[in-house]
C-alpha cells in the first residue's frame, strides 16, 4: 500500500463522515456536547484539503499522509475527537516512519501503536465505552482481513450501549449513559468500514 492508497482511505472517511454526521450528533446529544459529527465533518474535510494542497517537496509516503491529516485534526477539531483522532493518525504515522510502501501487517502493527497512544491520552481502556471499544478489536481482526477488522469495529460499537461510561462527557451521567451507543465508538466504526472499502479496491 502507497501513499495515494491512504488518501483514497482518508478520503473515503471523510465522505462517510459527511454522511453520518447527523447520525453521529444524535448518538452524541444523548450523552455528549451534541457536536461529535459537526467536528468530525469540519476536521476531515480540513484533512481533504490539505491533502490536495500538499507541498510536493514534501514526501509522499503512507507515514506522511497519516502525519499530516493527524496534524490537520489536531488543529482544527475542538472538543476531545480532534486530539484523538489526531492521536491516532500521526502516531499510526510515525510508526510506519518512510517506507514507500507498507505491507498489511506493517498497517496493523503500526495502528496498534497508535490505538495505544490514544488510551494513554484518554486514560481509557476497553470497555470504558469509548472509541477503543471499536479500535481494539478492530486491530485485532486486521490479522484475519479488513472486512474482518469493519466488521469488528462495527459490533465492538453497537456492544458500547449496555455500558456504563466510565471516561469523557458521558462518564458524568452516570447509569444514564446506560442505552446509548458511544458516539466516538461509532465514527471509529467508519475509520474501519472505508478502510476495508479502500483495501477491497485494490
């Protein structure tokens, strides 16, 4: 996988996002700020953008792609998602450092670096009905395929209702939080499905 296969992957979130934003702002008014799909929406159609306007000195590797589009979330998202998005991304990125291409195993290690990353900037772990809920399994089933790894991110998702949010906005509800899909669980979710979109087309 090059370069322009993880803009192609990027790309392809940012089209789901703009999609689902009203699905993601409705799963987040119930135990959020109400602006999880807004900033999604905003920040990766930032990350679009600077993408088409790359500096062409600059290197074009997989490691660059994800660096700057988690530099690009980090700037320009409020709230928590942009941070951790952010986190994601550019961690992913530094760890397939310059490598022209990267093999399917080379991805999945290099994701779980970053997946790591972001529970240690939200002091969460699985089961605290956050993001890493769809991430940690996501990951794990990269091993298998990516249909594999969307469809986990998927159900890792829908399996954050029955749970009680134990870190972010929701924690502060208490049992109230009980019923109602993570937000951040759910666009995760997307991450995973355009991924295995993206892979499918090569």
């Amino acid at each position: 996988m090059d370069a322009e296969f993880f803009r192609r992957w990027l790309t392809a979130t940012a089209r789901a996002v703009e999609r689902e934003a009203g699905r993601l702002t409705e799963l987040d008014s119930a135990i959020g700020d109400a602006d999880h799909g807004a900033n999604l929406r905003r920040g990766f159609q930032a990350v679009t953008e600077a993408l088409a306007a790359r500096d062409p000195r600059e290197p074009d590797t997989p490691g660059a792609v994800l660096t700057l589009a988690g530099r690009t979330l980090v700037s320009k998202v409020g709230g928590a998602s942009g941070p951790l998005y952010g986190t994601l991304l550019r961690r992913t990125g530094k760890a397939l450092g310059d490598a022209p291409e990267v093999s399917d195993a080379e991805l999945r290690a290099a994701l779980e670096e970053g997946v790591r990353a972001v529970g240690v900037l939200g002091k969460s772990e699985a089961g605290d009905k956050t993001m890493l809920d769809a991430l940690f399994p996501a990951v794990a089933a990269l091993a298998e395929s990516y249909p594999a790894a969307g469809d986990a991110a998927a159900r890792g998702a829908e399996a954050t209702i029955p749970l009680r949010a134990r870190r972010g906005r929701a924690s502060y509800l208490g049992e109230r939080s009980v019923g109602h899909e993570d937000p951040g669980a759910a666009s995760s979710a997307l991450l995973f499905a355009t991924l295995a979109e993206v892979a499918g087309d090569v």
